[in-house]
C-alpha cells in the first residue's frame, strides 16, 4: 500500500512555491493545520494519520507536523494535494 505524506507547508498561503507550497495561490490558505488536513483527506476517501513531532526540511524551525494518507494508489500525489487543499479551503468558507 502506498503511503503520502502531507505536510502544512503544501498548503500555506504565505509560503512561495519555493520555500515549500504546492498548490496555486487560489487553492492556499493560511496556517493550514494538520487537522484539518487529515478531515480533508478523510473527506476524500482515504486514512489519514496525524505525526505531530516533526518539522518540514524546509521550515525545521515550524513543527507543525505532517499527515500520512494510506490508500491513494490510484492518484497521484500533486492530485492527492490539490484535492485535498480544494477540501480545506471549501471547509473554510
């Protein structure tokens, strides 16, 4: 089974494509959570599990955690991201 690791910094609308997020400005959103996260993922079908001591390679300084998502085999990460950081933002409104 094929395991993806989410992290908040994929998602975070202050952060440039550089220094870590993944989605367009349209799809960001700030301090995205890794609860939030994982609801997102479990919205679209998959598991989700929460690993909250430990901190993107890019931002060591932020430990924000990260969500690991089991099941998604038939899509591809950028895909797994994009649906899930659409998911939080529809969450958010």
């Amino acid at each position: 089974m094929v395991e993806n690791v989410i992290w908040p910094a994929y998602l975070d609308a202050a952060l440039s494509r550089t220094e870590g997020r993944r989605v367009s400005e349209d799809l960001a959103v700030a301090e995205p959570s890794v609860d939030e996260i994982a609801k997102a993922v479990q919205q679209i079908g998959y598991d989700a599990t929460i690993e909250r001591d430990t901190a993107y390679s890019r931002e060591p300084w932020a430990e924000r955690g990260r969500v690991v998502v089991r099941g998604a085999d038939d899509s591809s990460k950028n895909d797994l991201v994009q649906a899930v950081a659409a998911y939080v933002v529809a969450m958010r409104e």
